[in-house]
C-alpha cells in the first residue's frame, strides 16, 4: 500500500514539473513571437506615458518604401509576407552609439549614389533626424536624413542619406549582415519599375509605366466624442456648445475639443503648450506623444510629413499612405506655436479588410500627371513632393461601415496635401513672385 502511494506520489510530482517546463516553455515561445512583440507595440498608444520607450520610436518612425536594382533598372518591391523594413530595423537594432561620418555634401556624390547597383535603398516618407534611428544618440544631435543604402553584398558601410540638402553620412556594420533581408527583397511578390526626380522636397518616385494598384475595401469604426474629450480634456464635466456645423467642449479657458458634426474630424487646441520645443528631434518625440494621447489605434500608423512645426502622422496600407476626407486630410497633424499646440485628427478607424475580387486600377504615368498640372498654371518648381495614396470613398450602403480604398497620386504644393483631381480643379492663384496660394476651403 505504501509502495502504491509512494509511486502515485512521484508520477503526480513528474506531472506537476512537467507541466512548470511546458508552461515555461510556452510562454517563452509566445513572448519571443515577433508577432507578439509587435503587437504589444502596436497597441502601446493607449497609454499617456511621456518617456516613450525607443524601440516604440523604431516602430512609428520607420522606413516605408523599399527599393533595388535588376538589371540596371530600379524597381520599388513590397513582399506581403515578409516585412521588409521591419527585417531592416530590427538587423539594425544593435547600432546604438555608432559613430556616424559626414563623407559629402555635393549633388553630384548623392546622385552617383542614388544610381549605385550594389546598393539597396529603403526611405522614409520625410526626415527624421539620428536619434530616432541610433539609440545612444543625444537630443541635441539634429542631423537629418530619410533613406538607407543598404549593401547587397559584403561591405563595412552603411550610408543614410538626405535628399534635401544631398548631406550623405556613413556608419561602420562591420558586425551586421544584410543577405537574408537582400534575398527577401530579390524574392518579393511585388515589383515595379520606376526612377527618381528631383523636386522641391527632395527625390519622389516617378512610375514611368501606368502602375496597377490594388483596390482595398475595409470596415470601419469610429469612436463617440465622449471618447476622445475624456481623453484630452479629463474625466470632469467639460462645458459643451453647439455652434452651426460643430460641437466644442472645453474644461476652462486652456482647453478646448471641437468636434465637425456629419464628419470624423476633430481639432483639440491647448493654449497651455504655447512652447515650441526648439530641438527637431524633440519636436518629432513630442508630437508622437500627443498623438498617442489622442488614443489612435496604431497598428499601421506611421510618421509621414513635417514641415518646421507642423507634423503629420497616417495610417498606410502596405508602403502607401491613406489620406481621409477633409482639409486636415491626415489621421493626426500636430502644430506647434507660441500660442498654443493644435491637434487636428480623423477619428475614422479602418478595422477590418474585407475579401474583394482582387480588383485593380491603373494610374497614369506620373510625368503626365506632372504634365496635366502644368497645363493648369503649376509649375514644376512649385511641386514639393508627388507621390501615390489612398483616397477613401464610402460604398452605396453606409449601414455597413464599408469604405473602399482608391489609389490616386497625390500632390504637395504650398506645404499642403492634395490630391491630383483636387489640384486640378482649385482655381490656381500666382502671387508676384509666381508663388502658388493656398487655395483650401476652411473648417474641419
């Protein structure tokens, strides 16, 4: 009897350690999941915690666009199913302190760089300054740039460069391998032929061929006022005032929330932040935070846009950035100024991708839509920066919360986004210097 219970005794105590290794085990699994992982840092915006963690800046202020040479041509490549910049920065994550090397500032290098075959190249759709992307850095450190020239084969040296000013800089990789990322990208599902021109704004991608673009239809949500006025005015009782086409609540005289009825738009303006940070990399931290604050959902939210003091942030469907309806036609623009900080943002959330028939739709060359602005009284030189979005259009039945996302170029003029049609359909209006006005219609 004894020798029974002496047995059942150590199998229930094999079990039990058994069953600790298997949860060890597990757990150790689905916490080292890169999905895991990204997915706490892409629901991280729900908190307000000022001292934002670096690997949270990696992950919003990352590369968007991924490009490589094939036989002397350059071709723009998406995988969907591997990430490519993601691939890139976390290859990248152990460069923290790097000593980083100014090696030209002539148009001449950076054009010749552009053009190099052995090299890689992934951007950002604006400059970010060296800390957000070398952690160890100091705040101070404004240097800017907004792409990589990633080595296809064995090289000490990764370049980053500035399209702007054609500032090229250099860090040493001795210990860091880039083969696996450069067979993903070599592999990947989706190629497109292009080139690069030179514009205001720096190098925008010019589609010489009519590319195909994939239509998208997604379901929606949209949080109530309530939401967002508990989350930038507190959990008081705000005084509400309805005023035409708008509501606006305000905690006193600092705060104010003003909500555009029929639409998702939104303005939150605080007359307390009257601040404006004077270091960039200070200015693009915290207008990460007050976007965070907002309570956006994150998963493809990224940094877009930011011109001296206005920031932009949008949502992006693989590497294109979505543009919602109306003047503040991004997910959230902050603004700095000694008046106060203004928030724009759209509270429209896309949630779900909705099965389609694969359908597509052709864009027309983008010379020829260069070509049709300037048959409108643009000129080249006006042009900042062109580039392919997403435009949403709500389907017949609005009960279901179903938007379809359409591919069309976009245009920067006058520090503002637009799309081609928009432009084109503005009266345009030419100052004495041959300058273009900004032509919008007011409101949220």
């Amino acid at each position: 009897m004894k020798s029974k219970e002496k047995i059942g005794r150590l199998i229930l105590r094999i079990s039990l350690i058994f069953m600790v290794l298997l949860s060890i085990v597990l757990s150790a699994i689905i916490w080292g999941s890169d999905t895991r992982f990204s997915r706490i840092e892409q629901t991280s915006s729900r908190t307000t915690n000022k001292d934002l963690g670096q690997k949270s800046l990696r992950d919003m202020y990352v590369p968007t666009q991924v490009f490589y040479y094939r036989n002397n041509k350059m071709y723009q490549v998406y995988d969907g199913k591997n990430n490519l910049p993601l691939e890139f920065t976390k290859i990248t994550e152990s460069l923290t302190r790097n000593r980083v090397s100014l090696v030209s500032t002539k148009a001449q290098n950076y054009r010749k760089m552009l053009n190099k075959r052995d090299y890689m190249q992934l951007t950002y759709p604006d400059q970010i300054t060296m800390p957000l992307f070398l952690t160890g850095l100091s705040k101070k450190d404004s240097r800017e740039f907004n792409r990589f020239f990633v080595p296809t084969k064995n090289s000490h040296y990764l370049y980053l460069g500035n399209d702007n000013n054609n500032y090229l800089y250099r860090i040493n990789v001795n210990n860091l391998s880039f083969a696996k990322l450069y067979k993903h990208v070599k592999q990947a599902n989706t190629k497109i032929e292009v080139s690069l021109s030179k514009f205001k704004d720096g190098y925008s991608v010019i589609y010489e061929n009519s590319p195909q673009m994939q239509v998208y239809s997604y379901l929606t949500y949209q949080e109530s006022d309530s939401y967002f006025v508990y989350r930038l005015l507190g959990s008081g009782s705000p005084a509400q005032r309805n005023t035409g086409n708008t509501v606006i609540y305000s905690n006193g005289s600092y705060q104010r929330l003003i909500a555009a009825k029929k639409t998702h738009n939104y303005e939150f303006v605080d007359y307390q932040q009257n601040k404006v940070p004077k270091l960039m990399t200070s200015r693009l931290m915290e207008s990460l935070y007050y976007v965070r604050r907002i309570g956006l959902s994150e998963p493809d939210l990224r940094f877009f846009d930011a011109d001296k003091d206005i920031f932009m942030y949008q949502n992006f469907v693989e590497e294109y950035p979505i543009f919602l309806p109306g003047r503040y036609n991004a997910r959230a623009q902050v603004k700095f100024a000694s008046n106060g900080m203004t928030i724009n943002f759209n509270s429209l959330d896309l949630q779900i991708p909705v099965p389609t028939t694969n359908s597509k739709k052709t864009l027309e060359p983008t010379n020829k839509a260069i070509q049709r602005l300037e048959q409108a009284g643009y000129k080249k030189a006006d042009i900042e920066k062109i580039l392919i979005g997403y435009t949403i259009q709500e389907t017949n039945d609005k009960k279901d919360n179903l938007v379809d996302l359409q591919p069309t170029y976009y245009v920067k003029i006058n520090n503002a986004w637009q799309s081609l049609d928009d432009w084109l359909n503005l009266d345009v209006k030419i100052d004495q210097q041959g300058n273009v006005k900004e032509g919008l219609v007011d409101g949220l």
